[in-house]
C-alpha cells in the first residue's frame, strides 16, 4: 500500500489508460477523484468503490477553466487536500497530412491535450504546496517525442508540448517538493485510435490490418495494454521514483530505439 493516504486526480480516467491507472492507484491505497467529460467516469468510481476502495467522478472538460476550477474544488471539499495530479485526457485526430488538418481539429487537440495539462495544473498546484509537496505525472506520447507520425501533426505538436512544459514544471515546482514527470506511452490497445480511424471512414478490415502491420514494426511484437502504462504512471508518482525528476519515460516497446 505505497499510496496509503494519499490522494489522486486522474484525468480522462473513463476509459483506458485513466481507468487502468485509477484502478491500480487505488489498489496501492489512493483515494482518487476521477474528472472526464465523459459519464463513463462514473463507472471506474463505481468499480473502485465495489473494490473496497475510495473514488468520486466529476464530470468536466480541462480544456475549459470552470469546469478545470469545479474539479479541483471537489478534490479539496470530498478529501482537503492532494498529493498526485495525473494530467491523461486526450483526444487524437487523424489527417493526410498538415496541408489537409482541419483547423477545429488543430485547435481541439491542442486545447486538450496541452491546454489541459496547464489548466488542470495551474489550478491544482496550489493544493500540492499546501502539502508540502507531491507528484505530477502528465500522460504525453512516443509521438511528438521520440518519433513523429505521419497524420497526426496536431497530436504530435501537442505531446511534444506536454514534454516541454513538464520540464519547465519540473524546475519551477522542484522547491516546493513537487515532481513533475511524463510518460511517452507506444501504440498502446486503447479506443483512441481505433474510433477515429473507423470515424475518419476507415473499415475494420483495414484496421485490423493496420494494427496487424504496426505490430510487427514493434520489437516485442504486440501493443502495449493500458495496465502496463499504469504500472510505470505508480513508479512515476510513488516514492519509488523520489529522485526523478522532469523525465520523458518512454514505454513503447522498444519501438523508437530502430
Ligand atoms: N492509446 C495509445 O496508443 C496512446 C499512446 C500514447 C499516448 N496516449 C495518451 O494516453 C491518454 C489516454 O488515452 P487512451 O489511449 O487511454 O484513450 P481513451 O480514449 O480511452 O482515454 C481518453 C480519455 O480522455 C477523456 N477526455 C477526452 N477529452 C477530454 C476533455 N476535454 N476533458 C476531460 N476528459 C477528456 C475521454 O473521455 C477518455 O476517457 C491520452 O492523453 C492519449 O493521448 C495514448
């Protein structure tokens, strides 16, 4: 129980690498708030709560302030206090190329997943130096960081945001025993990619084929699971992790070391 007493706020904790990661937090001791713009939320708090743990949902968008300062205040009126902020809600949007992105799209994606981050972040901090320090694990990518992706120009620029103001993060909050660190998840077997790619008018047929060929690109063969990205979110916001600071920790099977 590494997380006894301790509190979590994980974002886009619905479904996937959020969810995985609240379950795994709170079988380590952590109480946890779960904000996500999807209803879904409620059901990783039921499960956690049918698990002898503790987790509320609230429903909210990070991207937008009200709704980034309503979900920060449930976390200090249901617990008083906050030790880990998981910033994971993301969204991904697939296009020919940059000359072909839609500008909603652009402007989605990086008011999601990196405005999010900051928001969530700037309005969180506050309670984390009221402890007298915490974690802060920011969910970017392998895409925009370590390698980049044909198609998903706004995805990347926006990952590679994410590592960047992590390492900002990491030096001004080092004084206030908070650490800030990211994780570059791989192709990992989530919903993300699969329904925009069926949206965008994919078919499953090519699908499946896709995922058939990534794989074999990948040096362990297979996509990663969202478990095995929760296991290295734990490391990264436990004491286990207490002199890491500011880092890009890439899980991706090894595929950005060809
Ligand atoms: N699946 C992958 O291969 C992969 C790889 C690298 C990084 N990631 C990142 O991991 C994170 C989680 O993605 P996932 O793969 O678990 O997909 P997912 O779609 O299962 O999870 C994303 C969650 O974010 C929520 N969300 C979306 N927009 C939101 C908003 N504006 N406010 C609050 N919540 C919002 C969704 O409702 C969903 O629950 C994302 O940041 C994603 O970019 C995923």
């Amino acid at each position: 129980m590494i997380l006894k007493n301790k509190v979590a706020l994980i974002t886009g904790g619905a479904t996937g690498i959020g969810r995985s990661t609240a379950v795994l937090l709170s079988q380590k001791g952590a109480k946890l708030v779960i904000a996500d713009v999807s209803d879904e939320g409620n059901n990783t708090a039921e499960e956690i709560c049918n698990s002898g743990g503790e987790a509320v949902f609230v429903k909210g968008d990070v991207s937008i302030v009200s709704d980034v300062t309503n979900i920060v205040s449930v976390v200090a009126n249901t617990y008083g206090r906050l030790d880990i902020l998981h910033n994971n809600a993301g969204v991904l949007r697939i296009s020919d190329d940059v000359s072909t992105t839609n500008e909603l799209d652009w402007d989605l994606t990086i008011n999601v997943n990196l405005k999010g981050v900051f928001l969530v972040s700037k309005y969180s901090i506050p309670l984390l130096k009221n402890n007298g320090g915490g974690a802060i694990v920011n969910t970017a990518s392998m895409a925009g960081w370590s390698v980049g992706m044909a198609g998903l120009a706004a995805y990347c620029a926006s990952k590679a945001g994410v590592v960047g103001l992590t390492k900002c993060m990491s030096i001004e909050l080092a004084k206030y025993n908070i650490r800030v660190n990211c994780i570059c998840p791989g192709t990992i077997d989530t919903s993300l990619y699969t329904t925009q790619f069926l949206h965008a008018g994919g078919t499953q047929q090519e699908l499946d084929d896709d995922q058939k060929s990534l794989s074999s690109l990948i040096p362990q063969g297979r996509y990663g699971t969202p478990e095995e990205i929760a296991k290295a979110v734990l490391y990264l916001c436990s004491s286990e992790s207490s002199y890491v600071n500011g880092q890009a920790l890439v899980v991706d099977g090894g595929f950005s070391n060809q």
